[in-house]
C-alpha cells in the first residue's frame, strides 16, 4: 500500500529512450510510489526490453522496484519493433548504463500486476501504459475486478497507420 500523501502507480513499459524517462521519473516522483514495472515487446523484444528495465532501476540506484516480464507479442499480429529509432537493444547510442544488479521476478506480469492494484484501496491506483497494451489487455481480461481498483488509465498510444 502506497503512503498516503504518494499515488500507487503501476508502469506497464517497452523501455526504450523513452520509456528510461519514464521509469526515472516515477521512480524518483515524491508523488508517487511505483508498485512495479511490467515489460512488453514494443520498441525491441521482450528479453530487450526487459533488460531495459533492470539496467535503468540499476542506474538509479532503485533495485527495490520489482520487475516483471509480460507479453512477447500482440494479440492479433506479428510484432513490429523500431530499431531505426531505439536500436537492436531498445536503448542504442549509450554504454553508460551498468548491468542489472537484479533479476526479473518469476511471476508472470499480469498476476503480479493484479495483486499489487487489488491491493491498494479501490480507486486510488493508476495504471500507465507507455508501451503496446498486450498487458493490459490481459490484466482487464483475465483480472476484471481490477477496473474497480484503478483511478484512472494513462496510456501513451496512437499511430497513423501501421504501428506497433
């Protein structure tokens, strides 16, 4: 259960450039208290993506924040990656970040995601997807009583034709 003066957030993510900001700010937000971080596919594969994550919370110094692997693909289709934008690994360009000093928890994503928000008192909790919604998709699906739960979805979506 989150502080009460902090909301309970949890970050369903492909970390790319993007997402590392992401997971920076709401790891560091005084406002805020990050249950744990779902991964996706999206910008890279999810073995990439996932790494993404232990990597950045390693950078930052907050190896406390559970990380849990999620979709590999969308529901519908084939996955569509950007490596023209984020590279082969979802963060080219830098070799600046350490290797994790964690290891992503066994449970799947969705589970984990469920217990943290059922959790947390009904209607405090935000999920922000910044990433395909495979995961929230099968949270909803799976989870339905989590609706219940959620203040509010925070989604970062939308393309002009294909996208991922």
């Amino acid at each position: 259960m989150a502080p009460l003066d902090q909301t309970p957030l949890w970050l369903d993510c492909d970390p790319g450039h993007d997402d590392a900001l992401a997971i920076i700010l709401a790891a560091h937000s005084p406002d805020i208290h990050l249950l744990g971080i779902s991964t996706t596919h999206g910008n890279t594969s999810l073995s990439h993506t996932t790494e993404n994550a232990l990597r950045i919370l390693t950078a930052i110094n907050r190896d406390d924040i559970p990380v849990y692997a999620g979709a590999e693909k969308p529901i519908m289709r084939p996955p569509i990656y950007a490596p023209q934008i984020h590279g082969e690994s979802g963060l080219d360009g830098t070799d600046l970040l350490p290797l994790s000093s964690s290891k992503v928890r066994t449970e799947k994503a969705i589970n984990a995601m469920a217990e943290a928000i059922l959790g947390c008192p009904p209607g405090e909790t935000v999920l922000c997807a910044t990433g395909p919604v495979t995961n929230v998709a099968h949270l909803i699906s799976v989870y339905p009583e989590v609706a219940d739960h959620l203040r509010e979805v925070v989604i970062m979506g939308g393309a002009i034709g294909s996208g991922k």
